[in-house]
C-alpha cells in the first residue's frame, strides 16, 4: 500500500507531462516556410465563399507560377485571416480590405467592390431610416468595416457582427426571413437575387472595399515587391480584367422574374431531360450542366419550341445543322439534345488549341449563335484593335460591333448581332453557374422558401 502511495506523485507527473505533450503537438503551428525554398503559403476566403474562394485561388496560382514556387492554399474564415496572417501562418493573405487594426502592409488595389445594404421586404432610402430593423454582418468583413466607416455620419447606426458565417450566408437568411438586413457587396448581392430573385433593391453605404493583399510588416520586402509588380503586369496585358470577367462577367443578367422562372422550371422541367444532358455530357466531355442552361436559354427546355427564324426543337437546331448532325426530327428531345451537344462540341474543336479551354467554350457558344464566321470576323476586329482574339473577355468587346456598318462593311461575313451572341454566352454562364450552386446544394429541385410564396409558388402547387 505504501509503495503503491510512493509511485502515486509518480503517476500523476507522467499523466501531465503527456497532456502537455499532447497540448503542444496538436496546438503547435508549423513553422512557415521560406517562399525562396519553394513553397508559398496563401490565406484566402472560405470555401463557403465559393467565387471569391476560387477567384483569389486562381489568382494566388498565377503569381505562385511568376515565382516559379509551389502554392499552399489555406482557406480560413473571414474574421480569422489577418490575425492568422500576423501570426505568420502564411505569407500573404488574398482578397482583404485595408485596415490600420493588424501591423499588415497592403499591396496594389486590383477590384473595388460597392458595399450595399439590403433588407427583407423593402431596403430604406437612407441608413438613418432604418427603424426597429436589426443589421447583421460577417464578423472581421469587409462590410464591417465599411460599417465602421460611415458610423460617423450616422450616430445611431449599429449591428451585430456575427463569427463564422459569410455574406452570402447571411444574404440567404435574408431572403428566408431571418434576418432584417445584412451588408454584402455589389457581385455578392447580384449573385443572391439569381437565387432568391425576391430580395430587392440595394442601399449604397458610399464606402466601397478596395480589395488587396495583405502582407505582415515584418515580412520579407522582395515577396511584397513580387506581388506589386505581378499586379501591374497583369493589369497591363489584360490577364486581371479577363480572370475578372471569367469568374464575375456574368452575373447581374437575370431580372426576378426570369430567375424565378428558371429555379422553378429545374424542379418541374430539368428531371425529364437530366438524363439525355448527362448522356450528351459523356458524349462530348461538355459539362451537361452547360449543356441544360444553353437548351434553357434556347428552348427554355420546350421540345417543341420554334422561332421566326425557323429553329426549332430544344436546342433549337437549323435545319442545315440538323442535317449536318444527321438529325431527322427536330422536335425529338433527345435527338436535339444529343446533336447540340455534338454541333457545340464540332465548333469547339475548329478553334485553335492555343486558346484556352474556357475560352474555346464561351466562343463555340457565341458560334452557335451567330456563326464560325461572325466569331471569326470578331477575333479579326479583336487582333487589329490591340485586344488578344483568343481570350473570350476581348473578342466579346468586339461582337456587338458587327452590327455597325463602319465595322461590318469591311468584315469578311459581313453583317450580326453580334451583341445577342455575347448576351446568350453570358446568359448561359449565369445559368450554367446556378445550376452547379444548386446541384451542390442538393436543392436542384427544391425551390428555396422563398419563391414557395407568392407568384412562383403558385406556378407548381
């Protein structure tokens, strides 16, 4: 017994020392490494934050490939990721807002962003006129700040910042009742209304967020002068407008009632074509949520539809297409589908390799709407304007001017619409990034609760 006493104190020393072990090896943060050894640690938004997420990655990669390094992506919550940045968890910090709160430098603006009020129901003309209403914003945001910013011109403005949430998070509870108001900025709020098409009109707050990276003052000066001159290169030669254009270009296309219109037709249309869009898909490699959102645009998923220009059928097919696809009846879905699916596909490849992915798709879109030569003419107009003909964001400057006789006179397919062309690619964008965001949201065919009330709903019930 009293040996047993004597090992006690024993015991108890080697419990807490493999506590404190255990402490240190699960709260221990790796040291970070230096970027000139090859490996460059970048904070960006949330994954929850899906564009912004994507966007600040795509450019974080870019610069990463200048340095000629390997990227280290660490996606962190909004209200974490400048005191994780001054805790040199990473070497620099994507999409930020300036702020005097952390001993951060600040790089080159690249995107300025309006940061907007929006309410349930009706949003005031002035912040003074909110009433009883309650605002509710990302903890450590860039709404905050903004917030923050113009407090001084209204002394009884206040909200509630909230941890671990997002605006679109917020955007939603928004639109679902559950919040009176929040703060997102411009591209966030038009992406919510593709979705929740009864939010309504924005109130500017008059502080826009000028976004940067941000780097630790103590940081190492060759990386933040890197990045200055990364941004100015691609300034430019263009590359940051068309990463821009490529993940922001087409939002803000759909008015409410198209909006409404398309979530709710994914529930009662989309599930008697799914199968046919996902056959073309293993048949041509084209995503079939683009392959649904272009026969939407065309058809509005109506096999029977037929225009004054005399396409018909759910991808709306010439007859002189039909018959290069060995089509016999236009009005057969599945047929339509299959051969826009391959006509797309056939125009896709008749581009030049040189041109990225992406842009070869946007631009076989635009040929299927106006014509391989038309798009030819635009790319044409493109390379003698100083513009890049094989990047989507310059050659869809040029195709509204194909309507102009200064411009179609002298171009070799003469006369288009050229603007329909660029109208029907973005559209189509918006529709196909919709149903991606549904798809993953498991909602596909779930109308959200706000569109169960009023004129949609009265659409399916």
């Amino acid at each position: 017994m009293f040996a047993m006493r004597s090992l006690l104190p024993l015991q108890l020393a080697v419990v807490l020392a493999l506590g404190i072990w255990l402490w240190i090896r699960t709260t221990a943060v790796d040291p970070l490494p230096d970027w000139h050894q090859g490996e460059l640690v970048v904070i960006v938004p949330p994954v929850e934050m899906e564009t912004e997420n994507a966007f600040e990655t795509d450019l974080a990669e870019q610069f990463a490939q200048q340095l000629q390094v390997k990227l280290r992506i660490i996606p962190l919550p909004i209200d974490q990721e400048m005191h994780a940045l001054s805790a040199h968890q990473a070497h620099l910090a994507a999409g930020i807002r300036p702020t005097t709160d952390y001993p951060l430098r600040f790089g080159k603006t690249f995107q300025t962003l309006e940061e907007q009020l929006i309410c349930n129901g009706s949003t005031p003309d002035d912040l003074d006129e909110l009433g009883s209403r309650k605002i509710v914003v990302a903890a450590g945001s860039p709404q905050e700040a903004a917030l923050r910013e113009v407090r001084h011109e209204h002394e009884e403005l206040a909200w509630k910042s909230r941890k671990n949430t997002s605006p679109d998070e917020l955007l939603e509870e928004v639109a679902n009742d559950k919040l009176d108001c929040t703060i997102a900025n411009e591209e966030q709020i038009a992406t919510a209304r593709n979705f929740y098409p009864e939010l309504g009109t924005a109130l500017d707050l008059d502080s826009p967020t000028k976004l940067s990276w941000a780097f630790p003052n103590d940081g190492d000066p060759k990386l933040y002068d890197e990045a200055q001159q990364f941004f100015t290169r691609i300034k430019e030669d263009g590359s940051l407008r068309q990463l821009i254009d490529r993940y922001y270009g087409h939002n803000d296309r759909l008015d409410t009632m198209d909006a409404a219109a398309f979530i709710t037709q994914t529930r009662t249309l989309l599930p008697h074509f799914k199968h046919w869009f996902e056959e073309a898909a293993d048949l041509t490699g084209i995503e079939w949520e683009l392959l649904a959102a272009l026969s939407y645009q065309e058809s509005h998923w109506n096999p029977n539809a037929t225009s004054y220009t005399h396409v018909r059928g759910m991808m709306m097919l010439t007859e002189e297409t039909a018959d290069r696809m060995n089509v016999e009846n236009r009005l057969d879905a599945h047929s339509s589908i299959l051969a826009g699916a391959r006509y797309l596909q056939l125009l896709k490849e008749q581009l030049p390799l040189r041109i990225g992915d992406e842009d070869r798709l946007w631009m076989a879109l635009a040929a299927y709407n106006q014509g391989m030569g038309h798009l030819e003419d635009a790319r044409v107009l493109a390379s003698q304007s100083g513009l890049n003909p094989d990047v989507w964001a310059d050659v869809k400057r040029m195709m509204p001017l194909l309507s102009r006789p200064s411009f179609y006179k002298n171009a070799k397919h003469g006369k288009a619409r050229g603007g329909e062309a660029v109208i029907l690619v973005e559209t189509v964008r918006l529709y196909e990034d919709m149903l991606k965001r549904l798809d993953a949201q498991e909602d596909l065919y779930q109308l959200p609760a706000t569109l169960k009330k009023g004129f949609v709903g009265s659409l399916i019930n």
